[in-house]
C-alpha cells in the first residue's frame, strides 16, 4: 500500500455513474487577459474593442482556459481524494459557447467507465464525462477525460 495515498479513494471504491459535483469560479477580466498574454493572445481575449468587434461580442475566456479551471475544479472536488496518478489524455473535447467576463463555471464530471489496465495490474483506468455550464446553465463546454488511478489490492481488481 502506497503510504501517500493510503487514506484516499482507491479503484475499488469508485463506480461508473457515480457523478462528481465541481465548485465554481468567476471568471475575471484580469484573468482573461492575464490568460491569454501568456498563452493565447488573440484579439478577443486581450482587448474589448476587438472583442466587441469579433462573433464572440465581447471579452472571452480562451477555451483553454476554460478547460484549466475545469482542471482545477476537478482537483479540489475529487482528484485530490482519490489515489490519482495523474491524466492519460482527453477527448471529444467541446466548446459550446464563449466564457465572457463575469460568468461563473462548473459542472459536473460523471465516471463513464473503469477498466483495469492490460499491463499493469496495479492501475485502473477511470473515463470522466464533463459537462460544464455557466450561470445561466448554459452548456460552456465538454469533453472526455481518462486518468489512472492505483488499484488498492491488484489480486482483487477483475
């Protein structure tokens, strides 16, 4: 047993349709444009004018970042209490409609699958269906997300 994460959430204790509810955040114009000088300076994330200008209609989150604060409301409400070792890749990744100044994301991540690994007998593999909205419970965006997770007692795990 792994000492680090003996007293989290293991394999055995999870379930497919088992649905984790996400906090929320605010999204901020300083985060926005903090966002997306760093990593995606486009027009519409950095500045209102052009914002106003583009199909988005004003200041939007990057997707991108949509999906690190997706992220991190994951951590906090369940990766970080379960024996996570961290992500194998995502999919079907979506994004519905433009995170703008002042909107508030969450959601829900339900367990989609489990599997143990092929290879690896002391890993599972668990599949997270996302489904993240804002204030006005719009669908912001979705995607599919695969992580390994240790196996509590590899001889038990089928």
């Amino acid at each position: 047993m792994n000492p680090i994460t003996a007293d989290r959430r293991h394999y055995e204790d999870l379930a497919v349709g088992e649905v984790i509810t996400l906090g929320r955040t605010m999204v901020t114009k300083p985060m926005i444009v903090g966002f997306a000088k760093e990593f995606d300076p486009f027009p519409f994330h950095l500045d209102e004018a052009a914002a106003k200008a583009s199909l988005l209609g004003g200041l939007a989150a990057s997707g991108w970042q949509t999906a690190a604060l997706t992220l991190r409301l994951l951590v906090d409400a369940f990766l970080a209490k379960i024996a996570s070792a961290g992500g194998l890749g995502f999919s079907d990744l979506k994004w519905k409609k433009p995170v703008m100044v002042g909107d508030s994301i969450g959601g829900t991540a339900t367990i989609a699958e489990l599997r143990t690994s092929k290879t690896h007998p002391h890993w599972g593999v668990i599949t997270l269906d996302f489904d993240i909205r804002n204030q006005r419970n719009e669908p912001v965006m979705s995607m599919r997300l695969v992580n390994l997770v240790e196996i509590r007692n590899p001889m038990s795990a089928t």
